[in-house]
C-alpha cells in the first residue's frame, strides 16, 4: 500500500520567534540565530518521528509569518532597522513563507504595542486548516490566547505541534523577562515540544540536526578578548550633564546576555544588542572604544543608543 503524505502547515507568532532568536544569538552559549531552513527541516523531522513515517513524506506545503512593524520613520530613527527588515523578508521569502504585518500602535503614554496580531493568525490558520486540510499544525508560539484555535483546528482532525520555549532575556530598557509556556496551551496540543531541554540536551550529543538549526556564524573579527577594565577613580572630565542626542565616546567596560555598559563617568551607560550598528554584538570585547548617542530610558536614566566601534 502507498504511503501517504503529510501536509504541514507552520505559523509563527513573529514577536515570539523575534525573542527566540534573540535569545539563543545573545543569552545562551551557541551565540547564533535560529535559521529558518533549519528549523524547516527540524520541523518535517519531528513531524516523521510523532507521525511515525518516512521524513520524505512529510512537506511543509504552507507557511505563514505574523508580527506587528514600526512605521518607516519609527524604524529609521532605529539605526538599520529598515535595513535589517528587509533581510529577513529576504530571508523569509526564499523559504516560502507568506508575511502578514500590522503597524504597531503607540499607546498615549509612549509605548508601544501590537494589537490585532494574535486574532489575525488564529484566523489564518485555522482558514487555511479547513481549506488546505494539513495533516499536522505547527504552531511556534507559547501564548495561552490561541488555546481555541488548537481546539477548533482538532475539531478538524488536524493534529498540532506547538514549539515552544522557556528562557530569560533583557529588554533595550535593561529589564529581565521570563517566558514560560501556557500549560492550557500544552494541554491542547498532540505534539508539545519543550525546544529548550531539546535543543541543550540535544547540543550536549552533538546531533547533527541541532548543528543545522543555527546560522552559520559570519566570519568574527581577530580581536581578543580583553581583560576587564578596573572600576577605579579615574582623572576623566565631569560629563554629569548629559544631553539627549548629543554624542559622547568611551569604552565598553562590561558585556553582558545581550546588554553591556559603556565606561563614561560619572556614570556607566547601559546599552542594548539593538542600539549596536555596523557590527554584531557578539563581535564586541571589553575595552572597546565606542562613540554613541546619548538618550533616556522610560524611567529617565541616561542609556547610549547607536553604539559604534572607534
């Protein structure tokens, strides 16, 4: 008898995947991105191994990727942000995967937030699920909000894998979030997948299909790593008022998961992996020189933005 195929179907929470990625670039020790072909080819493995079928049978016939986006002029007041955008729709293109975007409101006390975004994707999915019939639902998000789609989509006789995650990650405001994933949301699906014990216990093997689930990384500068710079009183100018937008250099006196802070007395400026422009993070050393912008954080703290190598 000729075995059948499997349909696969994935949908990404964007805001969830973006913090993901995040993490494993510049909170754990693999220090690279999740790449996107490699976590398509994860995905048909493990859907061979719970379906219990020949890899080669098991096809992602449909993709989508759903996130909230700052307007034009809000991106371009972010370094290269717009730049960066753009590759990963690049990116996201080449694999076959469909983007659906919605502009990011601000809030009247200044922040800013997605809305719409979650509902949008549990109706796309679950369209395209009636229509497409996949066989199984990949679902990479954690969130406890798409608990009735995992419950209208079974009604489907559609199986669903959720790929979900726990990790810490910093903020560009400096503060520690920890993601956790929704226990109803597990409850609900066929396949749960617990990505983080995975992927560690799996790096631990060195398992080739883990290998392949990071970018590979880009060629690092030949720059060795420099001692910790000495926390005491220096003979420096009195820099204590400190103007939004005026430019100020120092060097980076500590690195941290995704943050550092810049040596600038009389105060240490905290500065995020976002505010880096024209170098990756990771290729940053203790003792570098940087020249930066001088802004305030939500609570009015001076923090350096568009941090560049001297």
């Amino acid at each position: 008898m000729q075995e059948k195929l499997v349909r696969i179907g994935v949908f990404y929470d964007g805001n969830y995947f973006l913090q993901v990625s995040n993490y494993y670039a510049y909170g754990h020790q693999r220090k690279r991105r999740i790449s996107i072909s490699g976590l398509h080819e994860f995905i048909r493995d493990q859907v061979a191994e719970e379906e219990g079928v020949d890899p080669r049978l098991c096809k992602i016939v449909d993709a989508h990727y759903f996130r909230g986006r700052l307007n034009a002029y809000d991106a371009s007041q972010r370094g290269d942000t717009l730049y960066w955008d753009r590759v990963f729709d690049d990116i996201l293109m080449s694999e076959g995967v469909t983007t659906h975007y919605l502009p990011v409101r601000t809030t009247p006390d200044g922040y800013k937030q997605e809305r719409g975004i979650d509902v949008w994707l549990a109706l796309e999915a679950f369209e395209q699920a009636f229509y497409k019939r996949f066989d199984v639902l990949v679902l990479i998000s954690s969130d406890g909000d798409y608990v009735p789609l995992v419950r209208k989509v079974n009604t489907l006789g559609t199986r669903v894998m959720a790929m979900t995650w726990e990790f810490e990650y910093t903020t560009d405001n400096g503060q520690r979030m920890t993601t956790r994933p929704s226990q109803d949301l597990l409850a609900e699906v066929t396949y749960p997948l617990a990505m983080h014990s995975m992927i560690d216990n799996r790096i631990a093997r060195q398992d080739a299909g883990i290998q392949r689930l990071f970018v590979q990384p880009d060629q690092k500068r030949n720059l060795a790593p420099q001692p910790d710079v000495a926390t005491g009183n220096e003979d420096e100018d009195d820099q204590s008022s400190m103007i939004p937008g005026e430019l100020g250099e120092g060097e980076i006196m500590s690195l941290k998961n995704g943050y550092g802070f810049i040596k600038f007395p009389p105060n240490n400026l905290f500065f995020h992996f976002t505010n880096v422009l024209d170098t990756d993070f990771n290729e940053l050393r203790v003792g570098d020189k940087v020249e930066f912008e001088i802004d305030k954080d939500d609570e009015g703290n001076d923090i350096a933005k568009a941090v560049r190598l001297v």
